[in-house]
C-alpha cells in the first residue's frame, strides 16, 4: 500500500523541520549568549573607564604634590636661611642679664626723655623656662612723671631702646594735674 511512503515523507519532513527548529534553538541560544556577553564586556569596559578616569585623577594630583616638593638643593638652601634667621633670633636676646645694666639704661633713657623716676623697684632675676630654652627674667617695677610728649619719648625709647627683651606687664597712666605719670611693670629677658 502506498500509506508507507506518504508518511516516510511525513517523517523526513518532521526530521527536517525538527533538524531547522534545533538549529534555530541553537543559533537563539548563540545568540543570547553573544548578547549577554557583549553586555558584561560593556560593563567592565565602562567600569574599567570610571577607574581609568579615577587613576588619571590620582595621577594628577599626585604630579601636582610632587611639584610643590623642591628639590634636595633648593631644601639645603631653605635650611640655611631659616637657619641663619634663628641665629638672627638668637643673638637679639643678650647672653647675660646684668641688673645694674638695665637700671643704667633706664636711668639714662629716663633723662633723655626729661622724665623724673618717681619709683624704680627690682627683684632678683628668676630663671623662665619657654618651650625648649631657659631665660633669665628682671622683673622692674618702674613710675615716671612728666609731660605727655616727654611720657610718650620714654616709651618709645623702652620699647625699641637697647633693651630688646622688654615684656610689658601692666601699664597706667594718671594724668591728675599738669604732670602726669605712667607706671610700668615689666620683664627683661636674656637666655640663661
């Protein structure tokens, strides 16, 4: 009967149609792959970029922070100069602290200013320490009298006078009549 050749064809067709249909599961299943892949290579090139731009930023900076680092000599010069204004620093301070040098001065800075020294009191010098050094410390307790330009003469000679150290206290000014007076308590300072 000829029922056997129709369904051989029945079956040849079904095996080709299902051979197609493999193939295109297949070629479906390739390509949501390549498809995935193409996205999680997207996505690291892409996270791979934010931290390219990150280093590049870092980079930056730190070309930025080496450039403000002077070189070994230009540091050897800044050395010296710093080193050479401590010297400075260090000679403006007088090496001892002779008490009776101070009152000279005071004296003689008292009559070139034609102020009269209405009281003059010291005690005996003490010994400071300020951060890493020592200092030896006069404490004067000091009263002139005199006009306001001749007051004004005697404070400007203190402040810039000979005596360098000079650390103002207290300072006050009565002026009750025609001759006012000013009275200072202050320190002298030297290095012990």
């Amino acid at each position: 009967m000829s029922t056997s050749q129709p369904l051989t064809g029945d079956i040849a067709s079904r095996k080709k149609s299902g051979a197609v249909t493999g193939l295109g599961v297949v070629a479906l299943v390739l390509g949501v792959a390549a498809l995935v892949a193409i996205v999680v290579l997207a996505g690291f090139y892409f996270k791979r970029n934010s931290q390219r731009g990150e280093l590049d930023s870092d980079i930056a900076k730190t070309r930025e922070q080496l450039n403000d680092y002077d070189s070994e000599e230009a540091l050897q010069q800044r050395l010296e100069e710093v080193q050479a204004r401590l010297d400075q620093e260090k000679a403006f301070f007088p090496q001892e602290l002779s008490s009776g040098d101070v009152l000279d001065s005071i004296l003689a800075l008292a009559s070139a200013s034609e102020v009269n020294v209405v009281s003059l009191n010291t005690q005996p010098a003490k010994e400071e320490n300020r951060g890493e050094h020592t200092y030896s410390a006069l404490f004067i307790d000091l009263e002139v009298q005199g006009s306001l330009q001749q007051l004004e003469a005697f404070l400007e000679g203190l402040e810039g006078g000979t005596m360098k150290t000079v650390a103002l206290q207290e300072i006050s000014l009565v002026a009750m009549d025609s001759s006012p007076s000013v009275s200072l308590e202050f320190y002298v300072y030297a290095r012990s």
